[in-house]
C-alpha cells in the first residue's frame, strides 16, 4: 500500500458534480501543488484546483481527511468540482503527473480501509450489496451489515467458542476433578452454539434470497384476465389484451418492485385444446414456467362454467410441485354479482375479484403479500445481507461442532475436541477477514466498482 492512490467515486459522465478521492502518503503533495492552500481536517472549503501551468483547472469544494480519520484509514482528499467530465479527467491526468501516484483499482479503498482495519471483511462487502441492491428490503438488510450487527451476531459466537477452548485448555493442563460436571457444561454450552450457528444460518439464507428475485407466474384459462392483471402489476400495457382466444402465445417478462421485493413477472398463454401449432408452443412454454417458478397465479373466469374451470385446474395442479405457491383467482366477479371475498385451503388461496372494474383488489394485494412473506419465510427478526461464501463457512464451522461433540462422546478426547472447535473458529475467522488468503481478498474486491 505504498502507492498514493487516485479515482473518481462519482459515475462517469456529465452531471451536477464530479468526485474525485486521492488516499495515501502523497494525498498532501496533491493538496499543496494542485490546491495550492492549507485546509482545516475535515470542513469543506471553496477552493481553486490548478494545472501545472498554475493556470486555474476547475474551482470547487475540497476536504482533507488526515490518517487515520478517513474511510481508508491513510490521509484521503477528496475534490468536488464541476459536473464536467472532460474537467474530471483533466485534473485526473494532472494528479497522475505527480510520482507514485496511479489509479485505483476496483474496490481498492474498500480494500485498504478493511486491511487497515477500519472496517472488517462483512462490511466491506456490505458496501458493495448496498451499492447493487435491487430492492428496499436489500438496502436496510446491506445497512445493518454495514453498521456491523452481522459481524457483531458472528464475534459473539466466535467468542464463546474460544471461551470453551480455553476451559479445555485448563482442564487438560490443571484439573483432574469435576470431569463430569465439565462434560456436562461442555455439552450444554456447545448446544447453545449450534442453536447459534443455526439461527445465523436462518438469517443468512434470507439475506441472501433478498437479492433474489422471486418469479411469479401468470397462467390461466384464455380470455380469464391474465394480460390484464399483468398490466396491472406492471403499471403499464406491456400485453395486448382482446376478447381472442389465444391472443398470448409467446411469454412476456417484466421486472417489478412490489412489496419491497424485485419480482420476475411472466405472462403466459391461456392452457387449453388448440389445433394452432404456434398456439401449441406457447401452451407448452406456458406450462414449463408453471413448473419453474416461485408463486403462481392461475386465473379463472367466474362469467364462464367454474365447476369445470376448476376440475381442470386439479388436473393441472397434480403435476405442480409442492413447493409452488398458488392464488387461485377468479376473475369478472362483476358479470354475475359474486361478492369479493378470500378464502385458504391446502395452501391454496382462492380470491374473487374483477380486475375491470377493480373490485377485490385489496384482497388480491393483501393475499399476494403474505404469499410473498411466507415464500420469503422472514420472521420479525434482524435479516442480514449474506453471502454463499459466509453460509458455506458457517454450514463447516457447525458441522465441526457436531463432529467434535459426537466424537468426545464416543472416546473422551479433548485433544480431539479442541482440534475440532479450532476449526470451527477459523471457519467463522474466514468470514470477518481474521483469517484471510490473497485469492479471497482479490476475487471480493476485484467485484467492486472503480473508485469504492
């Protein structure tokens, strides 16, 4: 970390202003021979920015953060100027003339705040899920990480399992008495960090299906209001809707926010007998996306037979996974004074509204939400943002607990106990950065954006 370092943190382009970070030792070059002034630690200040001609590049707000009070933790200067990226690439290529001092790579702040511990590894990438969250419940999840409650939750545990490495250690060395009462302790105390890991594990699962998108299918009978309740969750006309069989035959996408979450919203040709070929291949799509998503929504048209609509939905459902979520909708209640209403059966809801005259709407919504919140499977509890690689270090730190208590009940060995809790502690290590590798280091941060 040698180097003085240099990127500019806004996007790239035109706009209100530019930002651009230097960190390092030569960050005060860059302030006395670019800014040609002395600025007070932390206060933002009017400045000119020169070229090396000492002719005036840009004028705009500059702030000096003096190691180690900076996100970096090395002396950092930060220059707001002039949304010109023309201007932001001038004064770049002035800085850059200045010895030992290059551009940064992706996520080499983030890199050198972490290596210097301002921040630790959870954190650091909590930086970036903020930056790329696709969706509200995303953003307060990467905040929490932020804060450093994930990291907190996995010290708390770290902890306590070196606690019980030391009464090992102390037992091997000092105590030949009290055996059983420690055996007994030592069982209980493990139970609780397994309980632990499982709950972390819990929350991690969710936080990282909060990136996720969850797909919801629409499919139905022709001419049942598929186009039309697709329309509607889209906020737009993305399906042509007509009184024609069949008018959907291909699948139509679109990518919504609704409830906090990002969903995948398919449309899909209406299931029946059909002799059009083309007509054909969209049923056959439509009824492989049934089997490939997370919530369906079958609609049905209540102005028609429902009796028979309904025998061939079971048909349909009996080659459903399990897994799949089902609204049953019935749709055009306006045609024959059906009341809207809800009704839940075997993990089934079955809703009566009419999209056209927007009656039952609130049920529909309200219904869908807590479809959403059971698939989501969230509890009232904190939801971290997670990662496979922290699952995947608390899934073997766990599995070393298990192993280590099963084994000491089989040959009392505490050699063998403490190896096993060693390692489960340097699974959970890997996950805050106390124990880290270079390839680990580089494939997280190399995944950031330039100037973070």
């Amino acid at each position: 970390m040698s180097d003085t370092i240099i990127a500019q943190i806004t996007p790239v382009g035109n706009g209100g202003v530019y930002i651009l970070r230097i960190s390092g030792k030569r960050s005060i070059i860059v302030l006395k021979s670019v800014l040609r002034c002395s600025l007070k630690p932390r206060y933002a200040t009017y400045v000119s920015f020169y070229d090396i001609n000492n002719e005036i590049l840009d004028k705009g707000i500059s702030i000096w953060f003096p190691s180690p009070k900076s996100y970096t933790g090395e002396d950092v200067l930060e220059l707001q100027g002039h949304g010109s990226n023309i201007l932001a690439n001038l004064l770049i290529k002035r800085i850059l003339k200045i010895p030992k001092i290059r551009l940064a790579k992706p996520g080499e702040f983030s890199e050198r705040a972490f290596l210097n511990k301002k921040i630790d590894l959870i954190q650091a990438e909590a930086i970036s899920d903020l930056i790329n969250a696709s969706s509200e419940a995303a953003i307060k999840a990467s905040v929490k990480s932020l804060q450093g409650d994930f990291s907190n939750y996995i010290n708390k545990v770290i902890n306590k399992i070196a606690n019980l490495r030391a009464n090992i250690e102390y037992e091997l060395e000092f105590s030949e008495e009290n055996i059983n009462f420690f055996q007994i302790n030592f069982f209980n105390e493990i139970k609780k960090i397994i309980k632990d890991l499982t709950k972390i594990l819990f929350l991690s699962k969710n936080g990282v299906r909060l990136n996720e998108s969850v797909k919801i299918v629409i499919s139905g009978f022709p001419n049942s209001g598929k186009s039309s309740l697709f329309n509607m969750l889209s906020c737009k006309k993305s399906s042509i809707v007509t009184n024609i069989e069949g008018t959907t035959r291909d699948l139509i996408y679109n990518q919504i926010n609704f409830n906090k979450h990002i969903i995948e919203l398919v449309d899909t040709a209406g299931i029946r007998k059909t002799k059009d070929e083309v007509e054909k291949i969209g049923i056959s799509l439509a009824k492989k996306e049934i089997n490939n998503t997370d919530i369906l929504l079958f609609m049905i048209d209540s102005s028609k037979n429902i009796n028979i609509q309904i025998k061939k939905f079971f048909k349909l459902k009996a080659k459903i996974s399990s897994k799949i979520h089902i609204i049953l909708i019935f749709n055009k209640i306006d045609l024959n004074n059906i009341n809207p209403s809800v009704f839940i059966n075997c993990k089934i809801s079955f809703i009566c509204i009419s999209i056209k005259k927007k009656i039952g709407l609130k049920n529909f919504y309200k219904s869908l939400k807590n479809v959403l919140k059971n698939y989501k499977n969230f509890s009232g509890e904190s939801v971290y943002i997670a990662r496979q690689r922290h699952i995947q270090e608390i899934k073997l730190a766990k599995k070393e607990l298990l192993l280590g208590k099963k084994n000491f009940k089989i040959n009392q060995n505490y050699e063998i106990l403490a190896y096993h809790l060693q390692h489960a502690q340097n699974f959970l290590n890997k996950i805050t950065g106390k124990i880290n590798s270079e390839d680990i280091l580089n494939k997280i941060f190399s995944n950031f954006c330039i100037g973070k």
